[in-house]
C-alpha cells in the first residue's frame, strides 16, 4: 500500500511538472523548463522510494503497470479539472484495454 501511495503523490507532482505549464503558453520556455525540473524533483523524490519499497512485493513489470494506471487516473482527473478537457468515449476504451493489460500482467499464468 505504501508503494501505491508514493507513487500516486510522485504522478501527481509528475503530471503537473509535465503538462501544468500547458496554462501558460506565453511564458518562456527556459522558464517552463526549469520550473518543470523543480516540480520533478518533487516527483523522484517519491517515485524512487516506492519502486525501491515495492521491488520484491511486485517485480518490476508489475511496479511500471501500477505506475502507468495511477498516471492515467491523475492524468485524467487532471486534464478534466485543469485543463478544462472533455473526457471522451475513446479515452474510456482505451484505458479499458489497458487495464485489460493489467489482468494479463498480474494473472498468475
């Protein structure tokens, strides 16, 4: 549970540093690009520790398919709230289908 806690706190540091300067079109991109570091620095801070705690609970397949699920809700939630996006039917069957990948990933064959 730790792992999955840090990792969703290291994907919401991540999703602002990667797509929160999308709001400010006109600043400079040095800028953005610095200040997107700082935040990331934020995100490895947690992102390290939760595969590091969770390598052994999970094999690393498994870690990067919990990663890459907590990214899509955050994102998701992020892109609706924020970014004032619409969230599309085929956004919805896509992400169905990647947790189909996650059935396929933690299934003991």
């Amino acid at each position: 549970m730790r792992t999955i806690i840090l990792l969703s706190i290291s994907n919401i540091f991540m999703t602002i540093a990667w797509y929160g300067h999308l709001k400010y079109r006109n600043s400079p991109l040095w800028i953005v690009i610095l200040v997107s570091w700082g935040i990331a620095f934020f995100e490895y801070c947690f992102q390290v520790p939760a595969n590091r705690i969770g390598y052994g609970e999970f094999n690393a397949a498994q870690l990067k398919t919990i990663q890459e699920v907590i990214t899509l809700v955050v994102f998701s939630a992020f892109s609706i709230l924020y970014l004032n996006e619409k969230f599309r039917w085929n956004y919805a069957v896509g992400f169905g289908f990647i947790i189909l990948a996650v059935f396929f990933i933690f299934k003991k064959w």
